[in-house]
C-alpha cells in the first residue's frame, strides 16, 4: 500500500512560500538611505526670512547623489546606488538656505529678491580616501524686475569621510559658506539695503 507523502509535499510548499518571498522583497532603491542637509538651524521668533528661488540646471532633477572621481574619469558622472537625497537637490538647498539666510524684523525691508540657478551639487575625489563637496550657483540679484547683479559663486569643503555621508557633510559646510557670501553679496547693494537714492 502506498504511503501518502506528506512531509515531501510540505517540504515543497514552505520552498516555494521563500522562493515568492524572495521574488517580491522590495527594489533595493526603496531601501536607500535618505539625506538631506540636517535639521533646520533655529530662526529667531522675530525673523524676516530672504526671498529666495532656487531652480536646477538640466541633470540636477532628480535624487540620485552625485560624485566624480577625479582621478580616473573627472567627466564621468556617478551615482551613489544606495544613498539619495530626501529631495532634489534643488529643493534641499532651499531649505537648507531657508534656515540660514533671515534678518531681525526691525531693519529695512529689503525689495530685493534672490535667484539662484544650481549648477553643481556633488562630491569629488581627488583619491579614494581624500574628498569634498562642490556647489556652484549662478546667482542674482533682482530690485522688482530689474537685475541689480549677478555673479558665479563656487564653494567646496572637504569631506570627513569618502563615502555619502561624508560628503553629505562636505555641502552642508560649502552651503554654510555659500549663505555667509549672499549675506554680504547683498548687503553691498545699496537698493537692496533700503538706502538707494
């Protein structure tokens, strides 16, 4: 008489149970880790923040973080593959730049408004273990709708560590930066401080 084989037949589904398990785990991107320029610094109860814009030039619209490694390809763009911005990268230097650039209540209003066009945003390695961060802005200066000025800036730091993290770090320092050179850009324009003839 022939035995009923149970234990095969359970042997068997459970297999199969894992191999579905398996076929449908989540897409390695869902499981990136997610960056932006750390919390936001604390501004003032009686703060007047900048009127700031900020737009991305074409390949700077989407999370992925960049780098280059300047020692083997400097024109090869690269993409971290488990590490990505929590937005894009022009969204997380508004933000970040939100928090910096404010001024006390009781001074001038300023009537000018400030346009940046974010044309770099990434990590460089001039060797494996020796890296910074890179930001350049083209950045303008609008009274209502005539240009006051305009100018390149470029500011890097050097990153802690030469992996994501690290150079998340690295633009967060060149932003810092970047802030401390708008600050004193504008304050240099008279229409912009309130005292223009």
């Amino acid at each position: 008489m022939n035995r009923p084989r149970v234990f095969p037949a359970i042997l068997f589904l459970c297999l199969g149970l894992l191999a579905g398990c398996a076929l449908f785990q989540s897409h390695p991107e869902t499981q990136a880790r997610r960056y932006d320029l750390g919390p936001a610094a604390d501004i003032p109860p009686f703060a007047r923040p900048w009127r700031v814009s900020v737009r991305a030039d074409e390949g700077l619209e989407d999370t992925g973080m960049r780098y280059r490694l300047l020692y083997a390809d400097p024109a090869e763009i690269r993409v971290y593959a488990h590490s990505r911005w929590a937005d894009m990268p022009a969204g997380v230097l508004r933000q970040a730049l939100e928090s910096r650039l404010h001024e006390p209540v009781e001074t001038v209003e300023t009537h000018c408004s400030l346009h940046l066009e974010l044309l770099r945003f990434e990590q460089e390695f001039r060797n494996p273990g020796d890296s910074r961060g890179a930001l350049v802005v083209r950045a303008a200066l609008r009274h209502g709708g005539t240009l006051v000025d305009e100018r390149l800036m470029t500011h890097t730091a050097v990153a802690p560590t030469p992996d994501a993290a690290g150079g998340v770090l690295a633009l967060a320092r060149a932003v810092d930066q970047l802030a401390a050179a708008l600050r004193a850009w504008r304050a240099g324009q008279a229409v912009c401080r309130g005292t223009y003839p």
